[in-house]
C-alpha cells in the first residue's frame, strides 16, 4: 500500500499531549512518521494539504445502533457504516439491541462479517448481558468477547433486577470488558414519555423524572463498589448522575460514562409542539442539566461523547407523541455539535478530541484514539470553521430522525481515514466493495 | 380558517372576541343566521364523551353545518388505521372543521400538521380542553362581567386534567387569578410557569376564592398509587357542605362533569345555589357555535 503525508495541519493527539501544526505521515496502514519539522514525501506518496485544518484520531462511537439483523429498512451495517464514516468516525461499537439479539457468537459474527463486506470503517460489536435483553438469564459472556465483542449491554433496557446486575458485573471481570448500562428505573418512568418538568405539564405528558435514572446510577454505583467491576454508563442525561459518578470516580470505582450530542445541546423545551425528533431515552433534560453535563465534559467526568444513533423510519415518528419510537440519528452532526462547544469557548480542541477519539478508545480499549508513530491510520481531517446547513435528503444513515434538520453548523468533517485509507472525501464516501 | 389546538396562543383580545361572539348564540338571542350552511363538521372523537360531542353536534346543526360523527367503535381505528390515515380520509369527505377528541396529547397538532382544514381540539389526553375553557369563562363573564381581579380555585387531579390546563391559561389571560390545589401527587410541577399559583391545603385557600372549580377525581386512577382511596380524597380535597359554608357568600361552584357525587363535591353544593354546573352546559352549546364560526370563517 502507498503512503499518505499529512502536509501542515493541526495535529491534536490528547494522548500524547500534541496539539500544533505537524505533518504525518502514514505507510501500510499505520503511522510511521510523526513530526512539527517538514516531511519529505516519499516518492509516490498521496500529499494531504491540511494547513488550515484538524488531523485527528479517527472518532470512535461507542453507542450506535445499526438495527442488522432485523431492522434493515432502517438502517444496515453498510448503511450506518456509510453515515459512520461521513461523520468523521473510523469506528463504532454495535448495539446488540437488534430485532434478532446479539446474545450469541452467531450475531456477533453476522454484524463482523457484514462489516467487512462493508469495508468502511471498524465495527465493534457488544453483545447483551442477559439472553434476548429479557433481563432474566445471563448471556454468555465468554462466547460473546472471544467472537470478538468488545462490551456487554441490554442498551435500550434497564437491567432492572439488583441480583442480576450484580453477578453480570463479577462475571465480566472475568473478561475485563465493561459492563455498560442504560440507567432507567421503569417503575419510574412508567408511561413517561418525556422529561418530567413545565414542558411536560405544559403538554400534557406523562413525565420521566431524573430519578428515574439517578437511583439507577446510585444502585450500580454501590454495586460496582461491591463487585470491583467495571462499569461504562451510557447516554447520561442529568445532573444527578454525573454527581454521582464523578464522585465515584474520586473513589477509585472503574466507573466511565458517555454523553450523547443532543443531551449536551437541547433541553425538554424542545420538544415544542409534541416533535417526535427530540422523544428519546433517556428524554432531553432541563436547562440546568444540560448545564451540568457540559461542566461535565469539561472537567473530566465525562469520558467520551456517543451518539445513540437510532435509526428509525417516518412512520415511527409520525404519531402521536406518547406513541412515537425513541431516537434519533447521530453519527452526521455529532462532531458540529461538540464544535460548537469549542466555538462557544467552553470545550478546548484537544478536549473536545478526547472526547470524541481517545477517551473512546480508553473505555472500551480499543485500537486507535492516538497518533503516535505504530498507531493505526484511522484519521480523521477536520475544518473546524466550514460553516454548513443539516440537510436530512444528504444523510448517509438511511434514517432521517433528526431534531436538527435545517441547523447551522460551524465545523465540519473533511476526510475520513480508515487503516490507511481515504473513505470519505469532499462529501463523497467511498464505494464499499472495494478491496482493501 | 384558524385552528382551536388549545387557549395556548390565544391573546386576550382574541378570547374576548371570540366570548363576545358567543353572547350572540344564546337562546333568544339576535343571531339565528346560519353560518355554516352547507358545510360539514366533522366530529373525530376516540374516546367516550357524550357531554362535548352532543354539544358540538348541537352547535354545529345550528349553525345550519351537516355533522359527520366518526367515533372509535366500529370504525377503521379499531382495525389499526393510523391517527393520520383516519384525519386524511376525513380530510377528503371536505369539512370545514374537524372536531378531535383523543386521548393522546397532542394528537389534534399531530393532525392540524396534515390537514388543511380547520382543527379544533375537543380534549387531548391531559393536554388541554379549550372549549371547556371558554364555556367556563363564558359562564364566569355572565355572572362576573369582568374577570379582573378576581380569584378562581381549581381544586383536584391538576396532573391527569386538561381542563385544568385550559382553564389556568384562559381565566388568567382574562384578568383572573388561578390557584390550584390539590395532593401533591396530582400537582405536576412547573404549573407557575403557566401562571398558576399552587397550595395543597384547600381550607387555607377556600375563603379567598370567587369561584371554585371542582375536577372529577378520575378513579382508575387509585390503580396507580396517586391517592390511598377515594374516601381519603373526599375529606382532604372534597366540596362538602361544611366547606361551602367558608366560602366567600357570593362564591361560585363549577364542575366540567360528569360528577363523582360525594367524592369531589357533595350533591346539596353541586345542586345548591352556588353551583353553575347546568349554566356551565347550556352556555356550551353558544360557546362551541362561536368556535366554530371563528375557526371556519
């Protein structure tokens, strides 16, 4: 494979405490040469002018729902891969939330195979914690991480039994993958179908209260403590969870957790007139904890943004409120939305990088999030001034469920590298079929 | 054309008018003109309300309108046709106005998105019930003239009522004071946003209101825990005889209907002379023709 010279753009690699202008250069798919000094490139080498602009680890989601197998007019792994990689990301952790679960090697190996064929960026499967999400019955674990899943997680469920999320954490030591939990008490959030607050009385809705995940996030924090587990808390939604866990971080508890863009970005009053593109689980919050949640992301609470892409069709948002589907799509305005914390002063460059590549990579422990010389060549080039318009007809994700259509953004992704190869350039992702 | 979604959005000087206009439907009164001959409404009610729906149909008939009823038994909505592909079908039998009663909040926004005719909210879920509103004020302005300064107590499951909803953004956005109470379980919170002010202790409040309106304490409700029983509920929280007693001489008793008697108003107050509760009806029927004409004009 040629190599590629990254020619003079901002390099910002958190891990390795680099943030200036650099050139990089990339041969078979790693990094080989790292410098601020000018690189001579190579005969035959592809030259990236990056003056001007981010070269960044590759962005890792670790929340994202490709709905295959089961739920393929919504999204597929191709598809989501497609809308992966549009949005900078070289690689993202798979839900095992799909029609048919990934609760066995079987599932793991159809969504790895499918990536391949797909051929755009990594996909890293987790597998379910209890067989079919039912919250009964532990899945296994140890057929799951050795097919190659990189988490166990009933997303989309609360594991609401104490006993069952007690013994899934011990077991998982055994494999030392985290145990990552969607934080929901559904005696709680019975009948909620948004933030329990004036929008809701406003609208007449039944409300979910933030101790709906808060007593959820206490419960697994005490049993964390217990187990000497490890724990990754998705979507994070209020104020009270994230006091929580920083204070168990301060303890020493292996406790992480992930934001999602439209936790840190909107508040219940979006919801408006009963738009079914802001209803999602856990619901969009008050003003103060998405206050809470930046503070959060700044001071190291927080260790990754996740999207919780959700595909879903028209037909599930086109009804009545308390009937609508959960979700929204994410991977294609996530990385303008936590730029516009940057422009807004509140997250640095090198902050925002880690929350979107290494800390990612930290959590879960996978490849990439760094761009040391050795590291994998997931790049990813970012123009952190292009200003841009959310169109939702020039989604790659094959959903179109989005509170931001018609938003103005400011910071847009360029280029997308995966192992050493450009997958995504001037707006266009590269045919999939390719071989590598 | 204009929409009733709900009194949200409505400014004052447009409620007046639309309760002046009201004034001109009361029986006897100088316009008999049919307004709506020719026209249909069209009455889309998914949910039991005989009160409401005949007292549409009554407004509407006299208004010369053709009334189309479209009620969940028997319908396509049993057969699983969507909210949408109802209103659409609906939609291509012409009406000027159609009607929705839902027991989903927000579903006559849901609709008004999709249709091009005029929609006017019935009851959603417990999101608001503005004609029930107007009536109420309706029947306010007869006695009061003006609502100004005056004071209205809502009393009851704020949490699970439209009416109180509609009544707390009309009554306050024609001068009222609205306070409302109830366990603290039925309050939901924010309710001071909306203007509203909020007290749990109904003996403390009751002398100071003008007027006070009792919400039917909905039973299925003591399935989920909001409340020990209905018996605990009526002591607490209920119109009786004694409590009518503290209340300002002149004070009024409303009560949107039906009545769970002896729960939250006891029969000698909704029948005694306080109680406006069959004024509150009839003025329906001149309340609702004037939404109708606003809306399809």
């Amino acid at each position: 494979m040629s190599s590629v010279l990254f020619r003079r753009g901002r390099l910002i690699d958190p891990r390795h405490g680099v943030d200036g202008v650099h050139d990089v250069l990339v041969r078979d798919g790693k990094v080989v040469e790292v410098s601020a000094q000018p690189i001579a490139a190579p005969a035959g080498a592809r030259v990236v002018e990056a003056a001007g602009q981010w070269v960044v680890p590759g962005f890792i989601d670790l929340h994202v729902h490709l709905r295959e197998p089961g739920e393929e007019g919504k999204e597929t792994v191709l598809t989501g891969c497609r809308s992966a990689v549009a949005g900078g990301f070289t690689a993202v952790v798979a839900m095992p939330n799909t029609k048919i679960v990934n609760d066995s090697a079987l599932v793991t190996e159809l969504v790895l195979s499918r990536a391949r064929d797909a051929n755009l960026c990594h996909v890293y499967p987790a597998g379910a914690i209890t067989k079919g999400l039912k919250g009964e019955e532990l899945a296994e674990a140890g057929e799951l991480v050795s097919a190659g899943c990189v988490a166990i997680t009933d997303d989309g469920r609360p594991v609401m039994n104490a006993a069952l999320m007690r013994r899934a954490l011990q077991y998982a030591t055994l494999f030392d993958v985290p145990v990552m939990v969607h934080e929901e008490d559904l005696t709680l959030s019975a009948g909620g179908a948004m933030h329990e607050g004036a929008t809701s009385t406003r609208l007449g809705l039944r409300g979910i209260p933030a101790s709906a995940e808060v007593a959820m996030v206490a419960r697994d924090m005490i049993l964390l403590e217990e187990t000497k587990g490890r724990l990754h808390v998705a979507h994070v939604s209020c104020e009270g969870s994230v006091r929580l866990i920083r204070e168990a971080k301060r303890r020493g508890l292996r406790v992480t957790c992930e934001v999602a863009p439209h936790h840190f970005t909107l508040d219940d009053r979006a919801v408006g007139h009963y738009d079914t593109h802001a209803k999602m689980a856990p619901p969009l919050r008050s003003d103060r904890d998405v206050l809470a949640l930046r503070e959060a992301l700044v001071d190291g609470t927080v260790d990754a943004i996740a999207t919780d892409h959700a595909p879903h069709g028209v037909l599930d948002k086109q009804v009545e409120f308390e009937k609508g589907i959960n979700g929204i799509v994410g991977l294609e305005t996530s990385l303008a939305l936590t730029m516009s914390l940057v422009h807004g002063g509140l997250l640095s460059p090198r902050r925002a990088v880690e929350l979107l590549s290494e800390g990612p990579a930290r959590v879960f422990g996978l490849p990439g999030g760094h761009l040391a010389v050795g590291a994998p060549a997931d790049i990813t080039v970012v123009s952190p001034d292009e200003e841009w318009t959310v169109d939702v007809q020039r989604f790659y994700s094959r959903s179109r469920n989005t509170p931001f259509h018609g938003r103005s953004m400011k910071g847009r992704v360029t280029q997308t590298w995966v192992s050493g190869r450009c997958v995504y350039e001037g707006g266009q992702v590269s045919p999939s079929k390719e071989s590598r | 054309m204009r929409h009733l979604l709900g009194i949200e959005g409505w400014r004052r000087d447009e409620l007046i008018a639309l309760l002046d206009r009201a004034l001109a439907h009361l029986p006897g009164g100088p316009d008999a003109s049919h307004t709506l001959r020719g026209r249909v409404v069209a009455n889309l009610f998914f949910e039991d309300s005989t009160r409401t729906r005949s007292s549409f149909e009554v407004a509407a008939r006299g208004l010369g309108a053709d009334v189309l009823n479209w009620g969940l038994v028997g319908s396509s909505a049993s057969k699983g046709e969507t909210l949408l592909d109802t209103a659409r079908n609906i939609e291509a039998l012409g009406p000027a106005v159609i009607v929705i009663r839902n027991r989903a909040s927000g579903a006559p926004h849901l609709v008004a998105r999709h249709v091009r005719c005029a929609v006017v909210n019935a009851g959603d879920g417990a999101h608001e019930h503005p004609s029930q509103a107007l009536l109420d004020a309706f029947t306010l302005r007869r006695r009061w003239g003006s609502l100004d300064g005056r004071t209205v107590l809502i009393v009851g499951d704020v949490q699970h009522s439209r009416v109180a909803r509609s009544n707390l953004l009309c009554l306050t956005a024609l001068g009222a004071r609205v306070v409302l109470c109830g366990p603290p379980t039925l309050i939901p919170p924010g309710l001071e946003e909306m203007g509203g002010e909020v007290t749990h202790r109904l003996d403390e409040v009751l002398p100071q209101a003008d007027a006070v309106m009792c919400l039917r304490l909905q039973t299925e409700r003591m399935g989920e825990a909001f409340l020990p029983s209905t018996r605990e509920y009526a002591r607490l929280f209920g119109l009786n005889a004694a409590r009518a007693e503290r209340m300002k001489p002149e004070a009024l008793v409303l009560h949107p209907g039906p009545i769970n008697r002896g729960v939250e108003l006891a029969p000698g107050v909704a029948d005694g002379p306080r109680s406006v509760i069959l004024e509150q009806v009839a003025n329906g029927v001149a309340v609702r023709r004037a939404i109708l004409e606003v809306c399809a004009s």
